[in-house]
C-alpha cells in the first residue's frame, strides 16, 4: 500500500511513526484514512488486549458519561472503589489509583521509601532495577530503566538507581541489604526484547528479598491484563509481591494506572503523601472495570491461554527453518531473527498487518486477547510471505 505522505506538524516528533493515519478500529483490525484495513497485531502496545472498541468497555464508558466525567478526589468515588475490590488478589488489597504505568511506578517507589522510613530504616533509600528493563520515560522512570540509550542526552539522572543483570542469580550477592529499600522487575522484559525471568532466578530473588526486609515491586504495565494467560504473570510464577503496578491493557485504551500493595506496605500513604488530579475519575474507573470483569474470568484466560499455544505452535512450524528463538509468554511474544526487525515489520505493513520491534533484531507480536484462529492463521501466513521477500531483498547477502 502506498506510503502516507508527510505533512507539515505541530506536534512534537518525540515519535518515530508508522507511515499510516489510523481513523477506525474493531476487534483486530485498523483501517487508515483511505478506508485500507490492517490486521493490528501490536494492540495499541499491549493496551487493547479486548480488541479496538470493545462492546463492553464501549457501553460501560457511554454510560458514565452521561452522568460524571471529572470530581477529583476530593470526594468519594464508589467506581474506585468496584475498580480497586476487582482488582485486589492475593495480599495486594490497597490500590492508588492514576493515569499511566510511569506514573504507577513512579507512586511504586516512592511508597517503597516511605515505608522503610516509616519504619525507622530510612538508610534503606536504593531501588534496583535490572539491565534492559523499560520502566517509562518520566524523569524517576527514565532513572530506574537499565538502558543507555533511554538515558542519553538527559543527565543527571535521579540518584537512587542501581542496576543489575537480568536472570543472573550470582549478582544478587551484590545487593546491600542496608541501603536497599526495593528491587524492582517485569517477569517479561517487552522493550528489553521480550525476555522471560527464569523462574530459579525468580525463586532465589524473591527468597533473597524476604530474608533481608527488601520489597518486591513487579512492573506489569506490559504482562498484566491477562496478555500472558493470567490476570498477572506473577500468579504463573507463584509469587507474591509486596507492590504491583498495573496500566495498558486494565483500561481498554483509556489512560488508566494503579499501583497495588500489601495493606501493610500501602498504610504508609496517609492524606498528602501522594495524589493524583485525574487518576481515578469516574470514566477512567468505568473503562477499568469493564475491562476487568471481562478478562478476569476463569474460561476468557483459558480461552487466551489455548489461542496462545496454538499460535506459538504456528509460529514454530513456519519458522522452523529459520534461525531464529520465540520467545515470551501468552500473547506477548518476541521472535529474534539475529538481523534488523524493521525490513520485516515494514514488509509486514505493506501486506496490511501491523506488528512491533522490541530492539533492533526482535518481532514483537501482541494479538488483542479476542483473537480468532483465523485471524492468527492469517498473520502466519503473511509472515511466511513477508519473511521470504525480505529474504531475497533487505536481509540478501
């Protein structure tokens, strides 16, 4: 399909963005200004995990805003209140609601030191992240994110920082359990490349953090929602945090965060600690908890988990001539080919299906949750299409 032209902007170019003008979107599928359809396999970066204008989200938003759009939280809100008893699982029954994963992780720390200082362990001040981790792109985000080239072009960065290995099990004799407040992780890096934790890792991470008073904060912006199976992927590695941060796929495109804790952890944010002008609002909370009550249910995640392994099975037997590795977990899935992604994602793009890069050499594919086989089918098959094009033309040696 030809190439949207460019036109003169006023709006910042903080983005590198694909030649189309999206005007319309059902279930899977995109169409652009001149009415061509797309098969959307990036949904929205994992955040339309029910598909482009999902019936119920669509109702339940329509409805409330015929009634409130905006009160601040001055004053109570009984949609938090469904939003946050949706939410709460496990320990993880207080919720601070807001309007992105940047600022969940942001309010994640920010309670981490808080708590320690509540507790007369105000030495314990470090968070640790780990190499190639994405965690956002505020000032404190931008910080605990593990990339170079994140960081370039913007110190100093905020201090408290330190950085780690990911999946290295030796490194953890480096944390000082004087001076660190938490560690901080997602359970599948997305912008890293789609890496999975080893779950031994995992298990000696999580034992580690117990027996030395440190928190276990998991970033879930990208896992959570049910994207790989499970509401959270913390529940597929049999962990429990003390802090969970939540954003994407919860609101069904509408900007929605939260950041979850223990009740004990979250006691240390009392009136004036933190705060949000939107987070919360009653729009937002509608998006949320339609969003919730459909995808957190026991026969929609098993349906997701069936519609994943048969896709990875799919995957596997297009490209098992390829020296490639397929990675992640559900429907976040990275495929490294070893050579620039792009050529591919762009030839993709031209037989009208839309997928990511996750760094240079990876694929990352994110089917909306609702899914059909056929539909998968149909992207398999434009990838075995496009893969030998891009065979013969950008990646020829």
């Amino acid at each position: 399909m030809p190439e949207t032209a460019a036109v003169t902007s006023h709006v910042m170019e903080t983005y590198s963005r694909f030649p189309i003008t999206v005007t319309k979107g059902e279930g899977s599928w995109l169409w652009d200004d001149k009415d061509n359809a797309y098969l959307d396999f990036t949904s929205g970066i994992a955040t339309c995990n029910l598909g482009h204008v999902p019936f119920e989200v669509k109702k339940a938003v329509q409805e409330q805003s015929e009634k409130l759009w905006h009160c601040s939280n001055l004053y109570h809100i009984p949609q938090q209140e469904k939003a946050a008893s949706l939410l709460a699982h496990g320990g993880l029954n207080k919720a601070f609601f807001c309007n992105s994963g940047a600022e969940a992780n942001e309010a994640a720390w920010k309670l981490a030191r808080k708590y320690m200082h509540d507790r007369s362990q105000s030495e314990k001040k470090e968070i640790i992240t780990f190499s190639q981790s994405f965690h956002g792109r505020t000032g404190g985000a931008m910080s605990a994110t593990a990339q170079e080239k994140v960081h370039y072009g913007f110190a100093p960065l905020m201090p408290g920082f330190s950085y780690l290995p990911y999946n290295d099990i030796h490194s953890l004799n480096s944390i000082d359990p004087g001076s660190t407040a938490a560690v901080m992780l997602e359970l599948v890096q997305g912008e890293g490349g789609v890496i999975p934790a080893q779950e031994e890792w995992i298990t000696k991470l999580t034992e580690f953090c117990r027996e030395n008073d440190i928190l276990l904060i998991v970033d879930e912006i990208q896992t959570g929602a049910g994207r790989t199976g499970t509401f959270t992927a913390s529940e597929q590695y049999g962990i429990e945090p003390d802090i969970l941060t939540l954003a994407k796929g919860i609101g069904s495109g509408f900007p929605v965060g939260v950041m979850l804790s223990t009740e004990k952890v979250g006691s240390s944010f009392s009136p004036g600690t933190h705060g949000s002008t939107f987070g919360g609002n009653p729009l937002a909370m509608a998006a949320l908890c339609a969003t919730v009550e459909t995808v957190n249910q026991p026969k929609f995640l098993e349906e997701v988990r069936d519609k994943a392994a048969f896709f990875h099975s799919s995957l596997e037997k297009v490209l098992e001539e390829e020296n490639v590795e397929i990675r992640g977990r559900g429907m976040l899935i990275g495929i490294d080919f070893n050579r620039p992604a792009a050529p591919l994602i762009t030839e993709l793009r031209n037989n009208s299906i839309l997928a990511l890069p996750a760094g240079e050499n990876v694929l990352r594919v994110l089917p909306p949750l609702t899914v059909d086989k056929k539909e998968l089918e149909k992207f398999t098959t434009g990838l075995s299409k496009a893969l030998e094009k891009v065979k013969k033309g950008a990646w020829k040696k």
